[in-house]
C-alpha cells in the first residue's frame, strides 16, 4: 500500500529530476497539491457507513497506477539499480521485477535483503536460478542464452470461456486467436 504523503513527496522529487519547475504549464506544487485531492477524496461505504481510505489509492485508478510506479522508481533506484552491474539485463513491471547477475548467489540474496529494509510497505519475494517466470513468461537461462515461453499460473489454467456460454461467436475465435499470439510472442522457440 502507498503511503499517501510520501508517495506525494516522492512525485514531487520526480518532477523536480525529470521536468524541472512545471508540466505543461502546471507547477510541481500544484500537481502535488492535486495528487492530494485524488487520495484523500477516495470513500466508500461499508455497512450503512461512510469510510475515507488513508493509505494507498483507488484500486484501477490511472493516477494511483502512475504515483506507484513514480513510488517505486524512488525505491529501484536508491536499491537495486546502484548495485547492479550495468551491463545486465533489468526489467521492472510495476512491483514485479527481474535482472540477470553473474554475482554470487550469496551476494544476490545480500542485495534483495538489502532492497526488503528500504521500506516496511516493499517486500520482495525472491527467485534465484536458471530457470524463472516474470509475469506471464516463463525465463530460461540456457548457458548464457536466454529463452522465454509462456508461463501458465497453476491458479490461472486451465481457464477456458465454455462454448455453451452466451457469449458472442466473435469472442471464442479471440480467445483462440489471443492464445496464438501470446505463444508467439513469448516463445523464443517452437518447441
């Protein structure tokens, strides 16, 4: 969850480093100013009552999204990227993360246990080995050759729309069709 004030200080420091004084005419101090509002007007009802949310923000929120993603580039950059060898290969998908390092497993566990005391809201869950899911790919270090497939979430699969469902005809050739494209797409063989 994104502490509200900090992630709004953390946006601050930002668009200080990527805009300088002003976006599109708006100031640093009125973007923030703004940032607030949207947190702080987040309420919803629970049992006949009124409740306002004091941490994080609106779930699906395009706002929320982006202030966690400016949330943690403060947190990769003062963590992870400093230590990293920068000829690795390094991704980051909001909270999910993935690097190569030909470090020591040991020093690698030093690093991510080092990233976990930045911040009691960021806990990594770590994966070490040849062989890893990121997301919706499965990774496959074979050699120092790097080789992806589709990784099938055991909770996910086999998730499949029933040709008895009502939905339109259009929709059961787009799930095919989607289903191709993405082992295409995350395949780096044909096996």
């Amino acid at each position: 969850m994104l502490p509200q004030e900090e992630s709004l200080k953390i946006l601050g420091e930002f668009l200080q480093e990527h805009y300088c004084d002003r976006v599109n005419e708006t100031s640093i101090d009125t973007i923030i100013e703004l940032g607030r509002i949207v947190l702080q007007a987040n309420v919803f009802v629970y049992g006949n009552k009124f409740y306002r949310q004091i941490i994080g923000g609106a779930m699906g929120s395009a706002f929320t999204l982006t202030l966690a993603n400016i949330f943690m580039w403060k947190w990769e950059k003062q963590t992870l990227r400093s230590k990293l060898p920068t000829h690795e290969i390094y991704g980051r998908y909001i909270d999910d993360v993935f690097f190569t390092s030909n470090d020591s497993e040991e020093n690698i566990k030093r690093i991510l246990e080092e990233a976990n005391r930045f911040h009691p809201n960021i806990k990594l869950e770590y994966h070490i080995g040849q062989n890893l899911p990121f997301l919706d790919i499965n990774l496959h270090n074979n050699n120092g050759q790097l080789l992806s497939s589709v990784y099938h979430k055991s909770a996910a699969e086999p998730a499949v729309l029933s040709f008895l469902s009502d939905h339109p005809r259009h929709i059961f050739r787009n799930v095919i069709q989607t289903a191709l494209m993405r082992a295409i797409r995350y395949s780096s063989t044909l096996e």
